[in-house]
C-alpha cells in the first residue's frame, strides 16, 4: 500500500452518504470521524486498520 504523506486534509473530503454506505454502525463512522478530527496518522496505516475501502472494493483495488 502507498505511503500518502502528507496527511490529507479529510475532514472536507468526507461525505456523510458514503459514510454511512461503508460504516453499517455508529462506532464505526465515529472511529472515522474520531481518526479525521485528531488530524489523523498516514492514511495508509488508517486504512490497513479499518479495511474499509479494501471491503467495499475488494482486495487488490485499493
């Protein structure tokens, strides 16, 4: 996985529709939006953690 630095600025980035598409519960999108309010780590270390994106698209996509 690329190594994004520097951090991407999220917080404008996120859209609460997909939000909810990919979190099915709350503390998920409260993880996300915990993670994104405290300015975050790399994004690909946020990622490996929460596998969000390599669920919803499958592996080798992300």
């Amino acid at each position: 996985m690329k190594d994004y630095s520097p951090h991407v600025n999220a917080v404008q980035a996120v859209d609460p529709f997909w939000l909810d598409f990919w979190c099915s519960e709350k503390s998920e999108q409260e993880r996300i939006l915990s993670w994104i309010r405290n300015g975050g780590r790399k994004l690909s270390s946020f990622l490996e953690e929460t596998k969000i994106l390599t669920d919803f698209f499958g592996e080798g996509h992300v």
